[in-house]
C-alpha cells in the first residue's frame, strides 16, 4: 500500500480556507457566478450532488406522509403584510416588482422569499374539516432574497431547496411532525448520506425564524471550525393560522384554528459538503451521495487495456456502483488522475499494461490518499464493501474533528477563546440573553441549545438545565 506524491493545486486550507474553498468550486467546476449580483450558475457536476441529495431528502419526506406540490413564484406583497413579525423579518432581503407588462402595478407583488404565506392562504381554502388534517405539503423550487454577502453555496441571493408546510389539529401533534422531520428526515440524511455529524437543538429567541414559536436546527461544523446551519424545522404555533384564518371543523362542529410548522434544507448543504469533508487536493465525497463512486481510468491506448477497463466498468454497475469510463487517453495520466481527485470520486481504479500481465489493477482511495492492487477479477466484488468502509470511516473522522474541537466553557471569555478554533459548550443558565448579546458583539453566537445528553428539549423542559452551543459561523 502506498501514498505517492500528490500534486497540490489549491490554496491551503490552513492558511486561506476562503480562497481554498474559491479554488475548489473553480477547478472542481462546481458553480461560476451568475450575470446578476449574487446569483449562481450550478454546473453539471454539482448539479448532480444536488440530484443526489434531492433524491434521498425527498425520498426520507415522503415517507413521513408529506406530498409535493408546486406554488406560484410571485406572491401579493399583502399577503406578508399579514404576519407582522414575518415580514419585518424578511424586509431587507426582499425583492419586490413594481413595473410589469409596461406598466405600473396596482399592487407590488414579491419574489418569493419562502412561501409560509403562500401556503397560509392556500390552506385556508383547503381545510375545511378535521377530516383534511393533517395536511402535510412540501415544495422543491427556488427562493429569492437580496443577499448583501454572497458566497457560492452559502448565501446567494436565488438558490434552491425545498420547504415543507403542514396544518394540524393539536399543538402537540405539529410539535411531534416537526420533531420527526428534524430527526428522521434531517439529522438521519445528514449523518447517514453525507456522513457530515450534526448537532441538534433550538434555536434562541434571539435566533428564532420570524413568526416562529420555536425553530430546530442542525448544526455541522466545517473544516475551519465555523458551524453552519444545514436545516432548520419550525413550529409557528397559531401565528401564520390567525393570520390567515386556517380554521377546521372539529368533530363536535365547533371552529378551531390549526396549528402548523415548516421546514426546509437548500443548496447550502453542497457548500456545506465541500466544506466538511474537502482537503487540500479538493473535494472528498461520502460514497453514498456521490454520483460517480468509482472511475475506471485506461492508463494507456491499448487495446488489452481498453477491453479489461470497459469490461470493468460494466461488473462494477452490476454490481450497483455508480461507475465512469476515463479512456481520455490524449491527456496525461497525471491530469486525469488529479482532476478526478478534485472531484472527490471514493474510488479511482486505474488498469495498465504492466498491472494486466499480472491480472491486477491498482485502487486508490479519495479519502485517505492511499493505493493498492487488487486482482482483476476481485474489483467488482470487493468495491461495494469497500465504498461503505470508505463512509465509515469518514463519518469518524468527522466527528472526532467535532470533538476534538468542542469545549466545555463556564464563561463568556472561554467561549470567546473557544470559538477561535471550533465551538463551546456552555450552561445557557450562565451564559443567557446577556451573555448572547456581548457574544454576538465579538462575531459569536449561540447556534442551539440541547439537552446536557445533545438532544432536542422537549416543552417544558427547565432552562436552568440547557447547554448552549456557541460558536462562529458562515
């Protein structure tokens, strides 16, 4: 087994992790800006992570019983005029249209920011009894807010993801869905498929989303030790169904006003991908959202070579992996190989002359650097078991970097030391909205509060018994 010289083409990411993380979206050919300040291009490659992700998250959603649906781009500027708290949370960021069809407009009407609105004012034509609940509807499509900061993946002012919006008789039952959806749907994608370690809690009053009564999160770190927020689930209590008068008939025929949550995930996971996993040969995939896990390279023109690659590549997608072709025998070996490493691909799997007169091929995994031979005719049986191995082993690397770099703290000078290099825990009974504040006056602040076993509390659970989370973030 060896680990031969790597080239190296990207900044450092211990001495410029932003121009690293620049570097890798460029040569990795993930996204390009677009012609309008802060819009993204997503190409070919990312736009498959993206599919993958897609695929797995839908997949988790439906299971819950939500369905899709599609709403309307363009929402009346009214309509979130009619959540106070909403809309003054979202002000800044929106995009409103004025001027259409050659003319002025009666009424503005808004660049959807998020359809909480939207999906208020259709759901009080849908539910009408107790019989219509729960409803439990969820969107893919883009969203537009004016961002003053954009960064590829992160914070652009249009990306994509997918918002869920559900209407529910109780209180306690929107509570367990938006638990569910933030465990089985979020946490179990997160972990599981993109072996990125998550964090899990509530957010702060002071970090709530407008016109929720309580909003979860999960928290990833990044290679640099900054948190980003992966996904967020909200309870938005009787708000939004006041507002907009989602009213059921309960079974003794008296009226009643829902309760109802949303929740959503976007395009940030892929910057959030990038960021977790990458190092300074570029980016490193979990297997299970990779779209291509292995790559048969033909090292030379040879017709011996070609044969045993092609037939390679067609055991290896028997057996069920993902596998690409690389026959571009025009271009240099070396640029091939450093250019699928760029991409991350788990597995690249090169056949020779010399390796066929011994019936062997050389394996190289992404994730560690490493190479070694394997007989032909074991590839195809071997690779499957060995992409899971490749998984787990991410996935404790992973979360011995978030250990390793998370601290118990007692005050707000030791979380500040902290947060230099990764995140503090902290009793939220010393730290509290005080404490938050001068926090967040050095740049830091509180990503959740869990339970002192790292769970998401519960109603009712005591204050004096919760632990913050603190740390910088993007």
């Amino acid at each position: 087994m060896t680990t031969g010289k790597r080239p190296q083409v990207l900044a450092s990411r211990q001495e410029d992790f932003p121009r690293w993380y620049q570097d890798v979206l460029e040569k990795a050919q993930l996204a390009d800006n677009g012609p309008v300040r802060g819009t993204m291009v997503i190409r070919p490659y990312a736009y498959a992570l993206w599919e993958r992700m897609q695929g797995e998250v839908d997949a988790r959603i439906k299971a819950t019983g939500a369905e899709n649906v599609y709403l309307p781009l363009f929402i009346p500027q009214s309509y979130l005029q009619r959540e106070a708290e909403h809309v003054e949370g979202f002000s800044p960021e929106l995009a409103v249209v004025t001027h259409a069809g050659g003319k002025d407009l009666t009424e503005p009407f808004v660049v959807r920011p998020t359809s909480e609105t939207m999906f208020g004012e259709l759901m009080s034509k849908w539910v009408q009894s107790h019989r219509d609940l729960p409803m439990l509807l969820n969107q893919w499509s883009n969203v537009v807010r004016w961002e003053l900061r954009p960064r590829l993946f992160l914070r652009t002012t249009e990306f994509l993801w997918q918002e869920g919006h559900t209407a529910h008789a109780t209180r306690e039952d929107a509570a367990a869905y938006a638990v569910q959806i933030h465990l089985d749907v979020y946490r179990d994608f997160l972990q599981n498929v993109l072996a990125i370690p998550v964090l899990v809690g509530v957010k702060t009053r002071r970090e709530r989303f407008a016109g929720a009564v309580n909003t979860m999160t999960c928290e990833a770190m990044m290679g640099d030790g900054k948190a980003l927020q992966m996904a967020t689930s909200h309870e938005l209590g009787q708000n939004f169904a006041t507002a907009f008068d989602i009213t059921y008939t309960d079974t003794a025929g008296q009226a009643q006003t829902c309760w109802t949550t949303s929740w959503g995930a976007s395009t940030r996971m892929v910057g959030g991908l990038i960021m977790s996993h990458g190092d300074d040969y570029g980016l490193r995939i979990p297997p299970r959202v990779a779209p291509v896990q292995a790559v048969v390279i033909a090292v030379r023109d040879d017709e011996r070579v070609m044969t045993a690659a092609s037939g390679l590549l067609d055991a290896l997608t028997a057996a069920g992996v993902r596998a690409r072709l690389d026959t571009r025998t025009d271009h240099g070996f070396g640029r091939r190989a450093t250019e699928w490493e760029l991409k991350g691909v788990p597995l690249r799997i090169e056949v020779g002359p010399r390796d066929l007169e011994t019936g062997r091929v050389t394996i190289a995994r992404r994730d560690v650097g490493e190479k070694s031979s394997m007989p032909l005719d074991a590839v195809a049986a071997t690779v499957p078991t060995l992409l899971e191995s490749i998984h787990a082993d991410m996935i404790e690397g992973a979360r011995a970097r978030l250990s390793d770099r998370t601290v118990d703290a007692t005050t707000v000078s030791e979380v500040l030391e902290a947060a230099k290099i990764g995140f503090a825990r902290v009793p939220w009974s010393l730290l509290g909205e005080d404490g938050e504040r001068m926090l967040n006056e050095h740049t830091v602040s509180v990503r959740c509060l869990q339970t002192p076993d790292g769970t998401v509390p519960g109603p009712g659970f005591p204050s004096d018994e919760l632990i913050a989370i603190v740390g910088r973030s993007y």
